[in-house]
C-alpha cells in the first residue's frame, strides 16, 4: 500500500523548494573550464545552448548563436533550466518507504526488492499485472529501451507513454491521412508561407521560440489566422482571430472548406491525382455554410468567410495545430478536419506550402516513433502487424510467443490500476498526479497498488506514491538524442557527472532487466550502443533512423529523419514529390462529422472550462516550480474569467472563487480579463493536489488516439463566503523581479 | 559601436526571457536591468519590455550631484560608479523613462548598460540574445530597420522636455517623435510602500506597479 502519510514531512524534505541562485552563488569573472554544446530540457523546439562548467558543475548558460534552429534564443525556461542540476531538491540516493517514511537505501537493497516484489507479483497475477508508465522528455535511446524492457524485460503487455496526453491525436490523424507521423514541412518552410493558420496552438506561451518564425513570416508580408477561444498574444498579435467555443474546432474547419469550394479555390488534379475520398469529405463539408459553422462555434460567419477566402487565396500558406485541437475527445476529428483544408487546397510538399503538428515535449516525436507507445515497435511498426513483430522479435533475438501483445493508453491503464488487473507499477519521466485528468481517481488508482516504482530526479507529486524511488538523471548528466517537432534528430550531449549517487536512467532499467533474469537482450553499456541498436531497430520502418550517426549529427546540426543509408542526409520535407506514405501513394480525405465536446454546459454546470499553459512552467511542473525566477513569475493557478460573466456572479478580479465539475472542485484565484470567452473559463494545470486543474478535467478519451479530453468540460463557479481566505493569491508576489531579490 | 538596441513593442510576448537571462550577465549580480509589464491585463494580454533608452543628455547623469552616472565613448550610459555613488535616488526619481532602480542592499543605482562587457567583447546583450520575436533586437540600423515594417523613433516628448535616445522604439506610425500626455504635470505617484490597492484593472497590474513603484532592488 502506498499511500502518502507525512505529506509535510516529504515536502520539508523534497520540497518542491524555490532556487534561484547558479552554483557558488552569483559571481563576477568565473573561470569556465569547459563549454558544452546542448540543447533545452523543455519543449518540442530543442533550442541550442551552451552549458557553462566549473569545477564539475553547470554554472551558468551562454546563448548558442550557432544553432541554426533558435540562434542563440531561449525562452524564460531554457534561461533557467541549468539550475536544476545542483538544485537542492535532487534526489541523490535511492529512497524506500517504511512506515509511511522514505529511508535511504543503497541501491543494490533498491533494486533488489524492486525486482522481488515484481517477481513476487507476476508469479501471482502474470505477467500482465506489472505496468509500465514512461515518457517523452527522455533522450530517444531511453524510450526505445523502455519498449523494450516492458516487452523483453519484464514481459508484460502494459507499456504506454505520457505522449498520451500530448501529441497522440495528432500522430493518429497524421497516420491516418499521410501514412506517417511527422510534421511535413521543417520551420524555415514558416517564412516563406503567405498565410498561417495556427489552431490551438499559444505559440507565444507554449512554443517561444517559434515565434522567430511567426515574426521572420510577418516580416516578409504574411498573415496569421489564429483560432483559439483565448485571446492569447499569438492571437492578439494575429490578423484574424476566430475565438471559437472550445470543441467547436471541426465546425470552423468545415466553414472554412466549405467557403474554400465554394469560391472555386480548390485544387482539383491535386485531389484527383494524389489523393482518395474527396466526395464524401465534400458532400459532408458542402452542409456546414459559414452560417451554421458560426451558430455552433459561436465564431462570426464573416470572420469564417475570411479566413477561408485568406488561406484559400494564398499561393502558400501552412496549417499548424496543438494541444487546443487535439486534447478533446474528438481530436483526432478535429486533426483531420485541417488536414482536409491542406489536402484540398493541395498545399503541402513545396517550400511554404504545408503542416504539421507542433509537438509539445522536448522528445514528444522521438518518444513516440520507438515502441514506448502501447501498440508500437521501434521504428514507428505497429504491434498489430504480424510481420512488424516478427522483424522485432528476429532481431531482439526474442521468441516469437514471448512478445506480448498491444497494451493500453495510460488513462486505461489507471482504470486497472484500481480494477485490480495491474498490481506492480513502475513511472519514469511523468508526474500523472499533476497532468492525468480526474486527479482524484488517479490518486485512488496508486494507493491501490500493492508496489509502485518511480525514477525521477525531483519528487514529483506522484513519486509521493511510490514505494522506492530510484534517483535518475537530469539531461545534463547524460548524452542521447532527441527529435523536435520539425523531425530534426538533435544530440543532447553530457556536461556533468550525476550528483550524489543518482544514475543515468538507462542504467537503472538495464540494472532491473538484468536481476530480473533478462540481461541476455540487454546488453547495452552507454547510450551510443543503445542508440545503435536503435537505428538498425527502425532499419526499413517509417521513422527510419539506420543512416542516422552522433557524428553526422554534430556535422548536420541535426538531422532530419527518414535517413535510410549512411550517405542519406535526411529528409527536411516529407511529400516533397506529392508521395505519401499509404501503399498507392496518395493521401487521404476523411469526411469528419461535428460531435462537439462528450460534456456540454447545462443548467447546473453552465461554463466551459478549457485548461492550458503558460510560459513560465512546462508540463506538470516537477522541474519548473522549484526555480525561483520562474515561480515568482506565476507561482500559482489562477482562473480566468470574462468581465460579464463576473459581473453575473459578483466575482472581483483576484477573490479567491470555488471551480466545481463534476469530478472535483478547486479554489482558485480569480483573474478577470476581457480576452476569453464570456462562456469559458481557463485553469493553467502545471500544479498538483489541491490545486490541480485536473481535479475536475473530463477523463473522457478520443476513441482512437485515446488521448483525454482536457479542453472542454461542464463547470460553475461559486463565490466563496470566508472572511479567513486571502484576497488575493498567496504566493502572487507581482510580476516583476525586484519582489524576487528583496527577498534574498 | 555602430549597434544599437531596437525596441518593437507589439512583438512582445510577455514571456520575460529578457528578464530572466539579464540576470547572467557577469556585472549584473543575479540583479536583472529590464522590466516587463503588463500594459491593461483586464483589457488585453499586451506587454511592454523597458530597456535603459541610453539618452544622449542623459537626465539622470544631469541631476547626479555626484558626476556618478557616466557615459562612455560608444554613448552607452553606465551605472552609477560605486565610489561616488551617494544613495540619493536622484536619478531614480528623475529618469522620465523610469529605468534606473536603487539596490538598497548594495547601497548602489543599478540600470541597464547595454550589457557592456558582452558588447565590448563583440557580444550581443543577453536580452537581444535570448528575444524569442525580436521585440528587443541589437545591431546596427542598416541591420534591423529594412527587415521590419515598423519606424524607428528615437525621440521622446515628456511635456516640457524633449529627450532623444540611442536606443530606438519600433513603432506603427508615421510619427517622428513618441509624445508622451500628461508630463508636465505632477500626477502623484503611488506612495512608497503604500498598501493601497487600485479599485480598477487586474491584480496582476496592481502587484506589479505596486512593487515597480518602489524603485528599488
């Protein structure tokens, strides 16, 4: 049983506690022994930048003007991200829980009852009863070994990956439609586009750096068409804002296809010669006139009219989309309604003329090509093909009947958690306390568990759960590579040892396969031999990596997969040639119905909360709200909320209100604004326990990406009446530095 | 020094990266030099980076009563000199751009250099370095101004004082000159320390000009 007894006490001695200050403290004319060349721990950008060593320790950055992709350019996050790696909250030995206390343990005790009570477990339930949660903010050779271990290590069925709650939608409407998973065009494609289409996507708070991009587009004369319910700075630095309902997305598209037919701006021998099921995408479109789109998306037809005649006029011009359009329960619908606009206006696979999906974590397109995903096998092959699992299984030396079947999406996986089918867990690179929607059911499902694992390099607040947790790496102490979301393959290079006795990840699982009786298939010393077994993995899948080198890496400034032989070097635009990736070579239409959101406001919920981030922390926040700088910017959740609506309820802008769904409730700050919605609220989820906006998102999952719908549930609001809450928010010490530094 | 800062306030995205990394740099102590503010946060996301404008008749140079505050060849304006530093606040109060700010630790005036020992190397600032939109970009003008559809202003108009500056404004308008309402008249500023709240806009705007109103580290 894992539940969390002393919770003060773990905090006191995990935090997370606010850091602000390099290595040393602050110091003019540091003798830096080395620099060393990287890229950001964060987003899907992987900017360049140099680490500062002294004296073994990352002390500082220095903008890496040579990467072609950010210029030396990094948003407040890369800024800072150096200071995790001698943050006093690291885990530096292995931890195991007695009595409700975590006791430091060496890490042969560790390990060695990690691998009886996983022993233990299978013996008892099989194999299946050990599940694997992992993530995409680790380097690729570390996914691809996670696949791996599930499969090979510990043999069981359950592997999935936080890309579930990412990037998913959009792999299955990319897979669907083109018959591979990769954003089409590379970002120096972005210039050279007339219009730009960016649906939920808040570049300007998710994505900093593309903005290089957005802003070199503007300079050259472009446009931006910007849909999202918020009035975001992307959208208020747009030309044309469609401030749609959340879950309406597929309506807008529609309108706009439909505007782009009927003006006659389709590409008819594109359509007909590259691609199939135009008629019945279009007998579907032809019913959503601008005026219908507009009653459902609450976006006015003539706003509809003009970004359909902008887009459809342009010569070139680029889709781009996000977490906004994917987290819903039909997100890979609402994917698939742009990708229709794409494929019927036939812009794509030309300089400027394109899509893609900007994928969020730092790994988000390498973590999900090499088998940590449920249903896959390295080298973006599928576990429901029998010819893909019997190359796998060829290669890893594996018997054919010991591969496991296709698993499940994580948020199921939780479900049999507390049906009582997966008893062992083991999480790496994920904190599901914080980012897995319904966060009280989720707590159910850990305290349930009869052993839980977590390796992590901060106590997140699901590792709180767990009953060892083993101390891995953060990305400076360890080399390996990453995708961005343009397919660009980077290398992460090493600049420091691990501190105390934390240890590289990938040592950790190998360690565990190796006790475990499995270390015959993992024979893999140092990442680079792990990478090389990779790319002869992906050898002749679609995300093909074989020609793929560190080496060429360094000399390309990355390189953009497929990269099939050693002379390739790589492939920056897909459909250069109008191929696809289907067996005929043509891409697909899908005729998308509107369905909306699983959960529509009513008389007793009648607001519709969307969820979301900002700039200042990423993800669930197990890294970023332990730095100071980036807590004093936001260091606590907030709710935003029209001027009208307030007015209705008697809310004052920063009163303290209560959120309710029908899962949770949470008491949040009020933030009045006149840039969202009068009908939606929105709660930045990067907090855990009672202040996590996933206490009340919708667990409701898309039926094929399985990715849960965190941008659209049922809420009200109620006024609190306590004389004894704060006005305003505890922690809320102003946006600007000179409150962080009086402090010091 | 032919470079120069360009300011392009309507690319700001409020991400205060310039804030964060100003902070790296070798002189600067942790202390960052750069301010970014919500203009209405009730009304609109907009923000506005403040940069030191680097006057060429610097006011706060002209009402140090202790020749503190230099510039130097290139027409950069220096923090004060420590020496001579005498804690008055003179130029904090009378900067019309409300750059400079006094650490009451260090007993010391602090404002942006221009990152002088990145550019004396041949280094660009670090808030140039790390803008994710350009909205604070250094070079030349032969470098930045073609590529923009914004004008370049490096004159200011404070009521009675006309002030022009090294570091420009890239702004939407046909204007010569940035004329800023009101000046000449003392409107009252808040109090120092006072724990009076604002009845309109949001709380974000409250906090901030409550502790930017301080002037202080």
């Amino acid at each position: 049983m894992s539940k969390v007894q002393h919770l003060e006490q773990i905090i006191e001695l995990y935090g997370p506690h606010l850091h602000d200050e390099p290595y040393g403290g602050w110091q003019a004319g540091r003798v830096i022994d080395r620099v060393v060349p990287t890229h950001c721990p964060y987003c899907g950008i992987q900017c360049g930048m140099n680490l500062l060593v002294s004296d073994e320790h990352v002390v500082g950055f220095e903008p890496r003007y040579d990467f072609p992709v950010n210029e030396g350019k990094l948003c407040p996050k890369g800024v800072t991200a150096y200071l995790q790696t001698h943050h006093p909250d690291r885990l530096l030995y292995p931890l195991i829980k007695r009595n409700g206390n975590f006791e430091r343990a060496s890490w042969d005790e560790a390990l060695d009852l990690v691998v009886s009570k996983f022993k233990e477990i299978q013996s008892k339930y099989g194999k299946d009863a050990i599940g694997v949660y992992s993530g995409s903010s680790l380097t690729t050779e570390k996914t691809y070994l996670m696949g791996k271990f599930a499969r090979a290590g510990l043999g069981t069925r359950y592997i999935d990956y936080n890309g579930r709650l990412c990037m998913v939608s959009a792999a299955a409407g990319n897979n669907k439609a083109f018959g591979i998973d990769r954003a089409a065009n590379p970002w120096t494609d972005i210039p050279m586009a007339e219009v730009l289409i960016l649906a939920g996507a808040n570049c300007a708070e998710t994505f900093p750096i593309l903005n290089k991009f957005l802003w070199q587009q503007r300079d050259n004369g472009g446009r931006w068409i910007v849909i999202d319910p918020r009035e975001t700075p992307t959208a208020r630095q747009g030309d044309l804002h469609l401030q749609l309902k959340p879950g309406t997305d597929v309506a807008v598209a529609n309108g706009m296809l439909n505007v782009i037919i009927r003006e006659g701006l389709i590409d008819e021998e594109f359509i007909r010669n590259r691609t199939n099921g135009w008629d019945d995408t279009r007998a579907i479109v032809e019913r959503f006139t601008p005026e219908i789109s507009a009653q459902i998306s609450g976006v006015s037809a003539e706003k509809i009219i003009q970004a359909g005649l902008l887009y459809g006029r342009a010569k070139t011009g680029m889709i781009m989309h996000a977490r906004g359009i994917e987290h819903h329960s039909h997100g890979v619908d609402n994917v698939l309604s742009y990708i229709n606009i794409v494929l019927a206006t036939g812009k794509i696979g030309d300089p400027g003329r394109g899509y893609g999906t900007i994928t969020g974590q730092g790994n988000g397109q390498g973590g999900r090509e090499h088998g940590q995903k449920a249903d896959q096998l390295p080298g973006q092959r599928s576990m429901l093909d029998p010819e893909h699992r019997k190359y796998i299984c060829e290669f890893w030396g594996l018997p054919e009947d010991e591969l496991p079947q296709a698993g499940v999406s994580v948020v199921e996986m939780f479900d049999k958690m507390r049906e009582g089918e997966i008893k062992g867990f083991l999480s790496i690179c994920n904190n599901g306390m914080v980012s897995l929607p319904d966060t009280n059911n989720i707590r159910r499902s850990l305290e349930g568990l009869e052993f839980n694992v977590n390796i992590d390099f901060f106590m997140s607040e699901s590792s709180r759960y767990a009953d060892v947790v083993l101390p891995g790496t953060s990305w400076a102490e360890d080399e390996g590579v990453t995708t961005s979301a343009e397919g660009r393959v980077v290398k992460i290079n090493k600049a420091v040892d691990p501190p105390g006795e934390a240890k590289q990840d990938w040592w950790i699982i190998n360690e565990i396969a190796r006790r475990m009786g499995r270390g015959k298939y993992f024979q893999l010393n140092t990442p680079r031999e792990i990478f090389d077994e990779l790319r002869n993995a992906s050898k002749g899948g679609k995300a093909d990596y074989f020609g793929i080198t560190y080496e060429k890496i360094d000399k390309q400034d990355g390189v953009f997969w497929p990269c099939p032989t050693q002379e390739h070097p790589g492939t920056p635009r897909l459909f250069d040639n109008k191929e696809f990736y289907h067996p005929d070579k043509k891409a697909k239409f899908h005729p998308i119905e509107y369905f909306g959101a699983d959960e529509k406001p009513d008389d007793d919920f009648p607001l519709i909360l969307t969820s979301g981030r900002v700039v200042y922390q990423y993800l669930s926040g197990n890294q970023t709200r332990r730095i100071g700088f980036l807590v004093q910017q936001c260091p606590e959740p907030y709710v935003e909320i029209h001027p009208e609506t307030a007015q209705k309820l008697k809310i004052n802008d920063g009163e303290r209100v209560k959120v309710i769904s029908r899962r949770g409730e949470g008491v949040f700050p009020a933030l009045v604004v006149r840039t969202i919605r009068p009908d939606t609220i929105f709660i930045p989820y990067h907090w855990g326990e009672e202040l996590a906006a996933n206490q009340l998102t919708n667990p409701k999952l898309d039926p094929t990406s399985k990715i849960p719908e965190f941008k659209a549930c049922a809420a009200k609001i109620e006024k609190i009446h306590s004389r004894e809450l704060p006005i305003l928010g505890k922690g809320r010490k102003g946006a600007s530095l000179s409150e962080v530094q009086r402090g010091k | 020094m032919k470079e120069t800062m360009f300011i392009d306030p309507q690319r700001c995205i409020g991400c205060r990266s310039c804030v964060s990394a100003c902070r790296e740099c070798d002189t600067h102590k942790g202390y960052s030099m750069i301010f970014v503010d919500y203009i209405d946060r009730a009304e609109t996301t907009a923000t506005m980076p403040t940069v030191c404008m680097h006057c060429s008749e610097p006011t706060c140079a002209q009402v140090c009563p202790a020749d503190a505050i230099k510039m130097n060849e290139d027409g950069v304006v220096m923090s004060a000199l420590k020496p001579r530093c005498l804690d008055c606040r003179n130029c904090v109060n009378a900067c019309p751009f409300g750059v400079p700010k006094y650490n009451s630790a260090m007993h010391l005036q602090m404002k942006c250099d221009m990152c002088y020992d990145r550019t004396s190397e041949g280094l660009v600032p670090m808030c140039a370095s790390v803008c994710p939109t350009g909205a604070i970009s250094f070079g030349t003008y032969e470098q930045i101004v073609p590529l923009r559809r914004t004008k370049p202003v490096n004159a200011h108009v404070f009521g009675n004082q006309r002030v022009e500056t090294k570091v420009y404004l890239m702004l939407p308008t046909d204007e010569d000159e940035v004329t800023v309402d009101g000046c000449g008249v003392f409107e009252g500023r808040v109090a120092v320390g006072s724990k009076e709240t604002k009845t309109e806009g949001s709380w974000i705007d409250t906090q901030v000009e409550e502790s930017d109103s301080r002037n202080e580290f």
